[in-house]
C-alpha cells in the first residue's frame, strides 16, 4: 500500500513528494527559531528626530501633523492641508520604525544549528524539484 500522496510527481518522478515536505519543514522550523531569536527593541532616536530632534527630543516631528490639522480645520477643501496631513502621518511612521533597533539573543551553536537546518532543508527542497534517477527511487 502506498502512502497519500505518494503519486504527486514533484521532480517528475515519484517519491520526490516526501523528500520535498521534509525539507520544507526543516526549513521552515529552523527559520522560526531564528526569528523568535530576535528582540525588538525601540526608543532610540529615529532617523528624523535624532537628526533634528537634538539631544532625543522628537517634538519637532509633529510640526507638520499639528499646522495640518490647524489648517485643515480653518479650511478642509484646500488641498495642501491634506498633503501636509499625509506627509506628517508618513514621517512619524518613518520615525517609528527607523527608532526600532534589533537584538540577536542566541548562542553560536543554537545559530548554527538553525543555519545547516535551514540549508539542509532548502537542499532536500532543491532535490525533490529536480528529476531523481530511478536506481535512486528504487534503493
């Protein structure tokens, strides 16, 4: 009896179907443990404010959201307030996420290991596309 999905011909040939789960499990197992390795970490001077901000201010980042919404309050149909508005919201997310600082928290051997597993993987990916001899099915 043979086992379900055993008749997928992944390389063109049988058996490859297996060999191509495996890998992708390994790999995608190993790049798990990489990123749940990594810390996030913010509230360090963002690419705006610590340029401008001086000494880790970041106020002066929302000038232009508060002289948008100043205006767009006065007069909401002109279209330059809205562009401000938009510019402000952008460059307060930019800050954001140019503050964020990332931390490697894993031993060498843990980043080892999760390296050969994901090339491991990625190879046993690779061999299952390609076309496998039949003496290597059969074996």
């Amino acid at each position: 009896m043979e086992a379900p999905g055993s008749d997928i011909k992944v390389g063109g040939t049988r058996g490859g179907f297996g060999t191509f789960v495996a890998g992708a499990a390994l790999a995608a197992v190993s790049a798990w443990f990489f990123v749940d390795s990594v810390r996030v970490v913010g509230g360090h001077g963002g690419f705006i404010s610590g340029r401008f901000g001086g000494g880790g201010s970041s106020g002066i980042i929302f000038l232009p959201l508060f002289v948008s919404i100043v205006w767009l309050f006065v007069n909401a149909k002109k279209p330059w307030p809205w562009v401000l508005f938009a510019v402000g919201v952008a460059l307060i997310g930019i800050d954001i996420i140019s503050s964020l600082r990332f931390w490697f928290d894993l031993k060498l051997s843990y980043f080892l290991i999760m390296l050969f597993g994901f090339a491991a993987g990625l190879g046993m990916i690779i061999r299952a596309m390609q076309a496998m001899p039949k003496e290597f099915l059969s074996s």
